[in-house]
C-alpha cells in the first residue's frame, strides 16, 4: 500500500514520542473542555502523546466570550508561531483563539480512503482527530476470502478506488493502517453487509439458524478485537434483506459486551416514524444503545415534519431506550446509485444485476419499473435535483451534471441512463440527491441528543474532476461558522460538545473527548470568529478556513493552516 502523501508538508515542529520527552504548552486559549461547560481561559500541557495538565492561564484576557453565543474577536486572529522553549520543548500561543478536543466523527466511510492515502486530509484540517468508521453495513472486516468478489463490490459501494483486502478482521485491518501510516485516528464498527456476506453471501432470505449462529460468533470475534459496535445499512444489498428476528439476535450480542448498535434505518416507509420505531424497538427489546444514522425527512410531501420525528426520538427515550441520533449539516445525501434500483434489479448483487440487465426485454420492464419511483412508498424522481459525482465518464457522462443533463446530453431517458451507469459502473457509480429541506435539517441539528458526523470520507483535496459530496470536506466547520456563530442553532460549547465529549460517551471510548489530564493529546486550535467551511457541491475538494492548528495523540499534523508530515493516527479498540 502506498501513502499518496503529496501537497506541501510542513516537516518541522515538535513530535511526541511516546516516552514522555517531548513537551508542548498551549498557552492561554480559551478551552471547550468537551463536556459542554462554559469554557475558561487555561494552559494545557501536552507530554508524550497525552494531556498532563490543565491548569488556570495567567494570560490576559482578551476573548470575550458571552453565556449564550461563541466568542467574538475584533479580527480573525492569524496562528502564531510555535516557540521552541529548549530541547523537546514547545509552546503554541492560543490567544485570542478557541482550544477543543479534536472532533470525533460519528459517522464516516473512510474505511479504504485512509488507506489508500494515509494523509485523510478532508478531515484532519477542519479539526476532526478520529474517524468512525464502518457505517451504513461497510466495513472492511470481515472479509471471507472465498467471497472476496462480494466484499469488493460491497466496498464499491462507498466511493472509493478499488482496493483488494489483504486483511480478514480488525486485527489485520489494523496492521494494514500502522503499516501505511495514518494522519487521523479510525474507530472501527463491524458491517452487517460484509458480516452477512461472509456468512451467507448475497442470499435474500433469512440466515438458517447455523448462519445466524455464524453471525453471532464472527461478530463476537471482532468485538473481542476492538471493534466498537454493529453497523446496518437496510437499504443496501445484502443488509436490506435482514429481517427483524435477526437484527433482534445479533443486537443482543452487542448489548452483552455494551457495544453500540448504528443504524441506516429502512428509510422512509408507509409511515414516517417506521423506521424510528423499529430502531426503537431493537433498544427496548435488547438493551442495547441505538445510534440512528445520518436522520434526515428524504420524501417531498413529509418535509416540514422534523419536529414530529424528534418528538418520536423523545418519547423513546422518555419510554427507557438508549437511542440517539447524527446529523450532518446540509440539504442532500450521497450514495451508490445503484440503492435507488428495484429491490428485484439488485438482487444477488453487482454481477447478477449486470446479467439480468444484458437481456433487452428485462432491461424494459427495469426502465419502467425505476421511472415510476425509488424507495418504499414510491419516491417521485426528480432529476433535477441528482448530481453526478462519479461516473468515471461512463457512456460520455461529466461528473457535476444533473441526471436530467446527463440523460439530454447522452440522448437517453433517465432512467435508461441510471440502469446504464449501474450496469457498468456497479457500486462505485455515486450521486448526490437534493431531497431534504434545510428547515427539517435544523430541527434535527438543534435536539438535545443530536449528535454530528458528516457521513463523509477522509478523501485528498486534489479529487481528479470528481465532485464528491462537500460534507467530506466541511461538516465539522460548517457547524462552526454557519450554525453556531451565523445561525445560533447552537452554541459553541454544545456544538463542540456534540463533536466530541458526547460522541466519545457513545462508543465508550473513555481516553478521548475531553480535555483532561491523562486524556489523549487530540486537540484542534481554531479562530470562532472566522472559522468556516468552504466547500461547495461543485467545487468541493477546498479546506476550511479557521483551523489553525490539530494535534493527534500529541503530534502536530497542522500547523498554522498547513498540513505536516505526521502520521500519529491508530486503530482506536472498543475496552482497550
């Protein structure tokens, strides 16, 4: 594996070692410890890849910050230098600018990206510090090696370059990731896609009560590993075809070691709340902590209905179920475009697909089954409103055009030209879908047990022409500038606390989220007066502004705004 580092590292600057023999002092910032307190002026000191001490700052004062909104500054401050003290020895003055613990994203697909470049730039510049990864029923364990075929194409189905595992678990995944070296840290979930593919292939049907066993046990065996909980991804191939007895067993696997149950719901069925009461039930049936995944109203003629889907929220939790939610900041999703095929087109997987779709007479009857809708009640499509994000410029498509664009350019109808892209491409054809209201995104963003992840990979900035969705490159900021300090959705410590202290709680990641003595060294020093995101859906590949600076596990890996050479991250271990 190679480690495409690239861009302008910055080489200099202090190091951690692991031995306690580096020292560096953040001096007179004011600090979101993560629990979401009212901040206070403190110097932290940093040694040996975790946090010493924190203690009162002698500085001066001069960042107000108010009881209800974020700090202000006269000016954006620009980032100081770093002032060597004596040997292996730092200081980084924090004046005038806001010190968090590094944000913990709740919800990514990073599993190949960090792999296939080590530096997760996306993500380690707007300040996140560690990826979790495994969402939405992918993951890049377990693999079977008789399968590999099925798990690649599961893996297509997040994005990504092709990248053939030489790994079957987290054990091995995690060498892989020291070997290739890693900018951020990775906090694995296990896939209920790759779990079933490994058990029982592609098969729509219910698992014989051998495979479920199977399941239970493969599972088991990657949560004594570390990893930190189950992800489903129920609209997806093969995890679509689990029904609830199964999630029901598997469920009370994770809650007998208090692993956490994420969940791509079955999406917006007959009922609003029918996804959220199955999720529900999972919980109160096996005692296990539900986190629901990227929530969000996708049917036209439900929007404006947040606040009824959080008061659902409520009164689950009210009822004694451990469940929450994330959202990310924004007013359309991304996937496969192969999830918007009939059920029936999907079956089998990627190469049985392209199969059916070779005859002419089953291609017709796909053409006129997918124009009628997508999703469970049919979804009108609106073609004007889905983005092209990669295509690999199958049949003359440019990546950036709106299917209805795409489909008058190639001189298809666009529902021909879907099946066409799924046909070639498979999974790693990619859309962005405007399907939200941004209204019904604030609701979600502004409930108290919201939590916020981007559901984004950490991917370069140079994406080759290709125009992925700006949450990989601007969720954690666009809280910042736009929904903290532009909008007051939140203020600035319930924000930080929702990116860090809260999310740490969920996985029960005990070392991280906070700043304390004896925690990991995983900090971001940002400016909250001009911190903010810059990526847009046609030019996404662009750094935000207003990160000045992220340690991880006590190692600078950006410095004043640019990106060093450091490759501090870990395969984090759920009790380890």
């Amino acid at each position: 594996m190679t480690d495409h580092r690239g861009g302008q590292p910055v080489a200099s600057g202090p190091r951690a070692t692991g031995e306690g023999t580096s020292s560096i002092l953040i001096r007179g910032g004011l600090v979101y410890d993560g629990t979401g307190a009212p901040p206070k002026h403190l110097d932290i000191v940093v040694e040996g890849g975790r946090i010493r001490s924190v203690t009162r700052s002698a500085l001066t004062v001069r960042l107000d910050s108010g009881p209800s909104g974020p700090p202000e500054s006269p000016a954006p401050s620009a980032p100081r230098p770093i002032r060597e003290l004596g040997p292996n020895s730092w200081v980084i003055d924090a004046t005038n600018l806001a010190v968090a613990p590094g944000f913990i994203d709740i919800h990514t697909h990073s599993d190949l990206s960090v792999l296939l470049d080590g530096r997760a730039q996306s993500k380690v510049r707007q300040g996140v510090t560690t990826e979790v990864i495994g969402n939405c029923g992918f993951s890049a364990f377990p693999i079977a090696p008789e399968r590999l075929r099925d798990h690649v194409d599961l893996l297509a189905g997040i994005g990504d370059d092709p990248l053939e595992p030489s790994w079957t678990d987290v054990d091995g995944y995690a060498r892989a990731a020291a070997e290739n070296g890693l900018a951020v840290n990775v906090a694995p979930l296990v896939g209920h896609g790759a779990l079933r593919i490994a058990e029982m292939g592609l098969a729509n049907r219910a698992p014989t009560e051998q495979e479920l066993r199977g399941m239970r046990s493969r599972l088991d065996a990657l949560l004594e590993q570390g990893a930190f909980g189950l992800s489903t991804g129920l609209t997806y191939v093969p995890s679509r075809y689990a029904e609830t007895g199964e999630l029901v067993a598997l469920c009370q696997t994770l809650s007998a070691r208090d692993r956490l149950y994420a969940t791509h719901s079955r999406g917006d069925l007959a009922g609003l709340f029918d996804a959220v009461d199955e999720s529900s039930a999972l919980g109160r049936e096996t005692g296990v902590a539900v986190q629901y995944s990227h929530v969000a109203i996708n049917v036209p003629d439900r929007w404006g209905r947040a606040e009824e889907m959080v008061a659902r929220f409520a009164a689950a939790r009210q009822d004694g179920v451990d469940i929450a939610y994330d959202v990310y900041p924004y007013d359309a999703s991304a996937s496969a475009l192969t999830q918007y095929l009939p059920p029936w087109v999907q079956e089998g997987g990627v190469e049985a697909m392209r199969t059916r779709l070779a005859d002419p007479s089953v291609f017709r009857c796909a053409e006129e089954d997918l124009a009628s809708g997508w999703g469970d009640p049919r979804i009108p499509w609106l073609w004007d409103r889905i983005l092209l994000a990669r295509t690999d410029d199958l049949f003359g498509t440019v990546d950036g055009q709106t299917l209805e664009q795409a489909a008058a350019h190639v001189g298809r109808s666009p529902a021909a030209l879907v099946l066409d892209l799924c046909r070639e491409g498979g999974n790693r054809v990619q859309v962005v879908l405007r399907y939200r209201t941004e209204e019904d995104m604030r609701t979600f963003l502004r409930y108290d047990h919201a939590l916020i992840g981007s559901d984004g990979a950490a991917v370069p900035f140079d994406q080759q022409g290709r125009r992925p969705h700006p949450r990989a490159f601007g969720a954690h900021a666009r809280v910042l500038g736009r929904h903290v300090r532009e909008l007051a959705d939140l203020d600035l410590a319930t924000a930080i606390h929702r990116m860090t202290g809260a999310v740490a709680d969920r996985l029960r990641l005990s070392d991280r989220g906070t700043i304390t003595a004896g925690q990991a060294a995983d900090l971001v020093i940002f400016d909250p007066s001009s911190v903010a995101d810059r990526a847009t859906f046609l030019d996404p590949g662009q750094p935000p502004r207003g990160i000045h600076r992220v340690l991880v596990n006590g190692e600078i890996v950006v410095d004043a705004d640019r990106q060093t050479d450091a490759r501090p991250g870990q395969v984090l271990r759920a009790g380890r």
